[in-house]
C-alpha cells in the first residue's frame, strides 16, 4: 500500500498483440506485474517497450489481448480513468507555466479544492527535493530538474501506477545516476507500482524488482535481475544484459549434468542444463569478469594474444584474439599488470560461472 494509503495496483497483459502496418511491434506478449513491485522492460530500440508502455497506459489499443489492473479489464478505458501517473522521456512540462502550475495541473483538472492542491503541490515538491522553486518557469531549471517537476508532476495525482518512458535518457551520466537513486527512494518509500521503459541494462539491474527482457516484439524471458544476469535462457540475454562472451563449442562427451567441450583450442568440462549429443554444435557463454589471467597453459587454458587494452583508472580491461581467432573482452584486470597490445597471454574461466546455449 501507498504512503499516502492509495492501494497500489496490479498489472496483467494477457497475450497483447500490436500491429503497425506490416510491422508487428508486440507479439503474443503476457506479463504479471504484483502490487508495489518495480518492473523494468528491457530491450533494445523497437523491441516494443514503449509501444507495450503505451498500452498500459491507453494511449494505444491492442490489436489482441487485454490488458487487466487488479483483474479488472481496463483494455478499452481512456488514460484518465485508469488512476495512472507518467513521466515522459521529453518532460513535456509547459514552458509557459510556473513549476507550481506544472504540477498542479492534474489536480486542477480533478477539480480538487485550491487549498488541498496547495498542500499536495508543496509535498510533491518536497519529495523530490524542489522546495521553494514553485515560481520558476520550466527554461529556468537544468534538465535534472525538470526532470523533477516531471516526477512531481506524476506523484502528486498519487496515482496507483507510475508509468516511466526512459526518464532519464537526456540526462548526463552523474546526473542519470543520481536521479535514478531517488527514483528508487521514492517508489520504495511511497510503494507505488511501477512501470519502467529503458535501453539501458545498468540502469535496468540496479532499479528493478524484476526485468522483462523484450526483442521484436516478444518476450525473451523475465525474472529477477540477478536470475537474468546469472542464469540466462538465450545467448541474447547473455549478450544484450552484460555483454558475454559467446564462443563457438563442439561437445566431445557429454554426462549427466556436465559436457567436455572443445572451444578455442582448448577441451573444458562444463555444466550444462539439458542433454547434448557428441558432435553438436554449442555457444559457450563467458562473461568478460569471468575470465581471468593465468600462468598456467595447462588443459582448459585458453590462449591467445593482447588486441587492445582500455585503461579505466580503477580497472584495466583487454580485447584478447584466441587460438582460433575468436576475440574475447576481459574485465576487471589490475591496473598495475600492465598489459600490452601484442602480449600473449592465458585466461582461465570458472566453470560455474559459464552457461552452455545449443546453437540453433
């Protein structure tokens, strides 16, 4: 339940389907999203998150499916009666109106008293760290800000659901990073559902409750971040959140729970989910933290030569070129090791820390 005592409220798309022309911008999409939870749609551009966001809202209808909030069916209800706030990607605050006015514009249209809006603008602006900037207009404030009043803007109708179309995206870095902080602070403070649309996959792990991983259209899969992060279904959910390392593998001999795998010049042992048969083709999926430096270029070493190194201050990481051509990023290297282009070199993997994909 909300601070202010509004129940939040759940979300279920059952099998939505949109259609633009002869583009198909979600298909076959079912989601759950529980009361209070933040819920993030991940993906990269045109994968349908907005168009998905825009559903929920009402601002678009779906060409199949439903759309339910509490197991109501709220397919067909305009935007206005769904008790939702939005923050948009552009603000879109008035640039003719104050900061007070802004805010205050959806409780004027609700027609609540002048006194009560007074009350409700001045605890939004609090909440969002805007005290005492109720007078300015939108060309007086930095993006931050804005972005605030945007927020406020959302919060103050206290709405049952929250609504955020990649808010953060025009922001610079430190500033991204600090909004996001007291977006979490005050979806956890205030209990809101959330809804939230972003590219970014850092942003994604770091605000969520649960992510779901969308591409053209469909749902790749959802979970927890660490579930997504750790133990991804498809090779492109490895490689879209963290950017793994896919190597191309031969199974030698397979067991129960664990395959021998020949990959880069080199057999490893490694676990596997399913049942592989000698001879087929698989994607070994290692995360660049996952590899390491070794002295040793016994079996289950992986060789091969410095490309390119990117010194980042506190860590150092390498493009290394294997045995069999294949490039690797490595991360999380010492600084002081001091690698060189042209350098060889032997990585070792943790097997535990590696997942087998079949290639299609």
């Amino acid at each position: 339940m909300a601070e202010d005592g509004t129940q939040a409220v759940s979300v279920e798309l059952d099998r939505i389907g949109k259609r633009f022309g002869n583009a198909q911008a979600v298909r076959d999409l079912s989601l759950a999203v529980e009361r209070g939870e933040f819920f993030t749609l991940l993906g990269p551009s045109g994968c349908g998150k907005s168009t998905t966001l825009r559903i929920v809202a009402g601002l678009l209808d779906p060409d199949e499916g439903a759309v339910r909030f509490d197991s109501r069916d709220v397919t067909r209800l305009p935007p206005w009666e769904r008790h939702l706030g939005m923050v948009f990607q552009n603000y879109a605050l008035w640039p003719h109106m104050t900061v007070f006015d802004n805010v205050a514009f959806g409780l004027v249209e609700r027609r609540v008293p002048g006194p009560e809006v007074r009350r409700r603008v001045a605890e939004a602006l609090e909440k969002v760290g805007l005290a005492g900037m109720e007078g300015r207009f939108p060309s007086q404030l930095s993006g931050g800000q804005q972005q605030r009043v945007a927020l406020a803007r959302a919060l103050v109708v206290r709405p049952r659901l929250l609504l955020l179309d990649e808010p953060f995206s025009n922001l610079d870095a430190k500033l991204r990073v600090q909004m996001r902080a007291e977006l979490a602070r005050l979806q956890r403070e205030l209990g809101i559902t959330t809804l939230y649309v972003t590219h970014d996959q850092e942003e994604a792990l770091v605000l969520s409750d649960r992510i779901a991983l969308l591409e053209s259209g469909r749902l790749v899969q959802a979970g927890s971040p660490r579930e997504l992060y750790e133990r991804p279904r498809e090779p492109f959910v490895a490689d879209f959140l963290g950017g793994a390392n896919l190597l191309d593998g031969v199974v030698r001999r397979a067991g129960s729970g664990e395959a021998e795998i020949q990959v880069a010049g080199t057999t490893v042992t490694l676990p596997v989910d399913g049942p592989l048969a000698p001879g087929a083709r698989v994607w070994v999926s290692v995360r660049p933290e996952h590899l390491r430096l070794s002295a040793d270029a016994g079996t289950g070493a992986l060789s091969g030569v410095v490309r390119a190194t990117d010194y980042l201050g506190w860590t150092l990481q390498a493009e290394v070129e294997l045995h069999d051509g294949a490039c690797v990023q490595v991360r999380g290297l010492d600084p002081a090791v001091g690698l060189q282009p042209g350098e060889r070199v032997v990585l070792r993997l943790d097997p535990q820390r590696v997942r087998v994909f079949p290639q299609a």
